[in-house]
C-alpha cells in the first residue's frame, strides 16, 4: 500500500498543511480559506488557475489538516503564519485570493506585508460587522458547541448557499455536509469564529487606506451573509479597487460559480500584466 506523506511545515509554533500546484515558474498565487474551508474546497477554481500560475493553498491554524492548538486565534495570526509559510517556499511577492474569512485574513496581509503583495482578491468578505452578521456568527459559534454535525450544518447552510444552489442540489446535499463535518473540530471553529467577530470592536475599514496593492472585491449577488453594502465598504475605501458583482450567487460563490469567479479574478490578473506593460 502506498503511503501518502502530506506536506507540513511548522510555522510560529504550528504544523501547517500546504498544497502547492502548477509550474514553479509561474507568477505565485495563494489562496486563502472561508471559515469552515479546507484546501480541497479550491477544486473547482484551482484547474482555471494552476496551468499558468503557481498555486499554494493552505489549512489556517485551526483548519481541517493543520495543528489545532488551543487558545485564541486571530486574522492577524493568520496573516503571520502565511508569511511564515511563503518564507518557507522562498516565495517574495504573491497574488493573493481570499474568500470570506480568508478574504479579511488577505486585508489584514496586505496591511501587514504590503512589500510580499502583488495583488489582492477580496471575495464575499468584511472588513467591519454590524448587527445582523454579529449575530449570524454568534447563532453559528452556538452551533458549533453542540459538536452536533447534523445541528451544526442545519444551522448555515441555508445562509451560505443560494435559494438556486440549494434547489439544483437538494438531493443527498446536506446528508453529504453532514458526513464530512463528521471529522470537524468543533472546538477549533469555535476558535475561528471568536477570531472573526474580533472585527466588531477591531475593524479594518479605517485602515483601508493605507492599502497599496492592485485590488479587486468581488461581491455575490445574493450573499446572505455577508451582504453587497460590505464589499461596497471595501471597494469604495481601497485606493482604486476594482469591484464585481456575480450574479445569481450565494455566499459560497466560490464553489456555486468557481467559472464565473474564476474569469474575473482572471482578467483582472491579466489587465495588471496590460498595465505593467
């Protein structure tokens, strides 16, 4: 039988699981987790991207494959460990595309390593929380204590995945959820949830500013979560962001539109290399 070896590297005290795909040559692009994300949920986007680019993924602390040590976490912990794992693979400046909470994790990245980014993707992300997303979390991290995956998924799936999504895909969908979060550490997306809602007292938006990266912030037309007025916030306080809406799209737009996403991330890759010409 063989034995398959995964790829860890210990990052400020943290084994972390990393994947890396496409030619060694290609420009590096990274991209960052939604909240209960793994790397594999990047399958439907990676093939759009990995011919040309070279594509690292990896688990956050806390996160499926990686160590889950206990204590708070926190975005800028994240956006460390990341900096931590570029210098490992000896890569400088990198394309950055996060969703959700991996998109606010990219902000704070870019906020923090300004000189290791070449461009920043935002997806169905925030950089502050009002009320009703507060209180969305909250009803999530209340899930997350029942260690229940049947409670737990219940609880967002209906949140995360469009009315058409969840119409298209309604057979075995949330039978198939609830087998995976089977393996889930409960304990640990209790942990990345309390490190999310450290943006109602600690937002980014002020700091928005400052950015100097090429940035995009692509929006979901029907994000329950997170909705429209967030990326607006985004795109109307990053210098010169460029802004997409998808339409027809629910919160993980990530995986119910991986092309159309994908596409737009793609041509705003390629005006940079029109511009830089």
């Amino acid at each position: 039988m063989e034995v398959i070896i995964l790829p860890f590297v210990k990052v400020n005290g943290v084994q972390l699981y990393y994947e890396e795909k496409g030619p060694d040559f290609g420009e590096p692009l990274v991209f960052l987790n939604g909240i209960f994300m793994s790397t594999a949920s990047w399958r439907l986007m990676v093939p759009y991207f990995e011919k040309s680019y070279h594509v690292v993924l990896h688990d956050f602390r806390g996160q499926w494959n990686s160590e889950k040590p206990e204590g708070p976490y926190s975005l800028h912990q994240h956006a460390y460990d990341l900096e931590g794992l570029l210098k490992h693979l000896n890569l400088d400046k990198v394309h950055i595309v996060g969703t959700s909470y991996g998109g606010e994790v990219g902000l704070c990245f870019a906020l923090e390593f300004p000189e290791r980014v070449k461009s920043l993707t935002v997806i169905s992300s925030v950089s502050e929380i009002r009320p009703h997303l507060k209180y969305t979390a909250l009803r999530w991290l209340n899930a997350a204590k029942t260690h229940d995956p049947e409670i737990f998924v219940c609880e967002w799936i209906g949140d995360v995945y469009s009315e058409e999504f969840l119409q298209k895909h309604q057979e075995h969908f949330r039978e198939r959820l609830v087998q995976l979060y089977q393996a889930f550490d409960y304990n640990a997306a209790i942990r990345l949830l309390e490190s999310f809602l450290e943006l109602e007292t600690s937002p980014l938006t002020p700091r928005l500013k400052q950015l100097s990266a090429p940035t995009l912030v692509v929006a979901a037309e029907k994000d329950l979560v997170k909705p429209l007025e967030y990326s607006h916030i985004i795109a109307h306080t990053v210098p010169q962001a460029q802004f997409h809406i998808i339409p027809n799209a629910g919160h993980a737009v990530v995986i119910e539109k991986p092309k159309e996403t994908s596409a737009v991330i793609l041509g705003f890759l390629a005006s940079l290399d029109t511009t830089l010409d």
